[in-house]
C-alpha cells in the first residue's frame, strides 16, 4: 500500500451521531397538488382549494394568498356538503367581500374531508365566477374526490407512525453499537468498522493504522478509590482521546481501561503524531478524586500497513499489542510504533 495524505482519503464519518436529518418531497402536498389539478379539470371551475385543519395547502396554481384561496380560508370548514349555485342569491355568502367584489365569486361547492373516526380535518372546495348547477353525478364525483385526500391522509398517519417506529429501531441500534459510560464505539462496533476501513483502504490503496491505548495503573485507581472513581476517570480519558481525532476517524472502548483508535487513510507517521497527541492530551492535565489528586497517564502501541502491508485486522491489532506491551515495560506513560522481527 502507499503512503497518502491523511487529509484526503478516506472521509467516511465514525464519531456516533446524535441525530440523523432525513429530507424528501411531501407526498401529501403532492398528493393535494393532484387533486386541485383534478378538480379544475373534472368541473371545469375556476379553482379547486384543498383545506386542512393546520392550514391551507393548495395547487401550484393557486398561491395561499390569493382571492380563491383566501376566500376558502374564511369559511368555516364544511360539516357536510355544500353546493351553492349563485353566491349572490345566498342569504350568508351573498355577503361576502369577495362575492360583492373582485374576483366576484358566484359559484361555490365544498365536501367535508373526515377521518376514520369521522373527525373533520378539511375539505375539497370549487369555485366560479359565474352561476351554474350541479347535478347528482357531479356531487359524487366531488365526493370520490374527498375520499381521495382521505385515503392520503390515513397513509400519512399510518406512515408517521411506522417512521417513528423506524427511528425508534435505529436508536436501539445505535445503543446497541455505543458504550454506555464512554459514549464511544463498544468493542463490536469498533472491530466492525475496522474491517470496514480495511477493506476500503485496500481498494483506494491507501494506509490504515491502528492505536492500542491504555490508562496506566488503572487497577491502582479502582482498588485505591472504587469503581465509581474508576469510571469516572475513564469517562474523562475517553472525552480527551476523542478530542484528538477527526470524525472520520473512530475511537472504541476494546476493553476494561483499553481503546482502539482506528485511523484510515493514516500513515505510521502520522499515527505516531496522533497518538503522542493524545498521551499529551491525557498527561497534561491532573485529575481530583475526593482528596487525592491524580496524573493520569497513558501507554500506546501503534501498526500500521505501511510497516505491515500484508496483515490482516488481526494481525495489525496483535502488533500493536506489542508495541502497547513495550511501551508499559519501558516505564509507561509512552508511544511505540510496531516494527518488524530482526531476521
């Protein structure tokens, strides 16, 4: 594999998202749009106005602020059918601003939009501006055009409650992939996404490094001032290791006090750089527990595909142990690169 910039390949998020934005077109404004474009077409009426409970959503042709539409949104919301063949004959339209006015409406005709529990949520509305009837099979064809925006309405509701439940599930699965004290990746999260990063930099022929870290005298902590202690103090180390890395890159708790840093697209080089940053990160700054001040500190064995073309996850992950290994038994608080046995 050859030596790339760290900056280019690969870009590939791996820090655990807080949320995930999902952007798509309304099928229920589509859905609307439809029946406006029916209604006018059916009836041969001046405009068809769909009306909502929440507000006016209405054809492309027929802007929310203009006279049909406002006119619509006036009314109250039809309980039951309404066909008026002359808005100037009517004893309550013929009142109207804009019956008496422009855009003179003089026909108008509305069908209630309900649920299935029969609670209204809206209506379907035609309008003219000039005097007509409106027989018997044009009343049902207005109806069929009702049960139209019912029907898109329960798939919405049916929809909304299926995309919860969807949302629910991929918040499972993430739980399922995070530490629950650390908030890093778990030990079979991080090990996936190091496969993953393996095969993809092999394919962009690109490095991979790894880092092993681990908290130096961990046991000491936890046997001197309890497990909470113990916890708490894993929970500071895991933030300030996170602090050195880029989203791209992926940090996972691999066991008790150890990590595993994973670093596609990293050089040995450059995971050297990365890991002192983060020895540095974690030494420069004492932690206090009750009256005891600690220095924390931490040992790091670092592998990369540089040194190690050939070697499978495994392979890298056991190299880098040795290295973690040497570190500790050069006096700890240290980074060491794995290297290849002297022939």
């Amino acid at each position: 594999m050859k030596i790339a910039d760290r900056r280019s390949q690969p870009t590939q998020a791996h820090l655990p998202p807080d949320a995930e934005v999902w952007a798509s077109a309304d099928p229920l404004e589509q859905q609307m749009e439809r029946v406006s474009r029916l209604g006018k077409q059916l009836f041969g009426v001046a405009e068809c106005v769909v009306l909502l409970n929440d507000g006016l959503l209405d054809s492309p042709q027929v802007q929310a602020a203009s006279p049909a539409a406002t006119f619509c949104a006036s009314l109250p919301l039809p309980a039951e059918s309404i066909f008026v063949p002359d808005a100037k004959l009517d004893r309550v339209l013929s009142r109207h601003l804009f019956v008496n006015g422009a855009p003179h409406i003089r026909f108008y005709a509305a069908y209630p939009i309900r649920n299935q529990q029969n609670e209204l949520l809206g209506s379907v509305n035609l309008l003219g501006f000039t005097p007509r009837t409106f027989s018997e099979s044009e009343k049902i064809l207005l109806a069929d055009l009702a049960a139209l925006m019912e029907r898109e309405l329960q798939f919405k509701s049916v929809n909304a409650v299926q995309l919860e439940l969807q949302k629910k599930n991929k918040s499972l699965r993430r739980k399922s992939l995070i530490d629950p004290l650390l908030g890093t990746w778990n030990r079979g999260a991080i090990m996936r996404i190091l496969t993953i990063e393996a095969i993809r930099c092999d394919k962009q022929d690109v490095p991979l490094s790894i880092i092993v870290v681990d908290l130096d005298h961990f046991k000491k902590i936890n046997d001197t001032h309890g497990h909470p202690a113990g916890d708490s103090v894993l929970v500071k180390v895991a933030s300030r290791l996170r602090s050195c890395i880029r989203p791209q890159e992926a940090l996972g708790r691999y066991g008790g006090e150890e990590f595993l840093v994973v670093l596609p697209g990293a050089d040995n080089k450059t995971a050297m750089a990365v890991a002192e940053r983060m020895r540095n990160a974690v030494a420069s700054q004492s932690e206090v527990i009750g009256n005891a001040q600690l220095q924390l500190t931490i040992s790091a064995g670092i592998a990369s595909t540089v040194i190690f073309p050939t070697a499978t996850t495994e392979e890298l992950i056991s190299r880098a142990d040795v290295a973690l290994y040497a570190a500790k038994d050069a006096g700890r608080n240290r980074v060491m690169e794995a290297v290849p046995e002297a022939a």
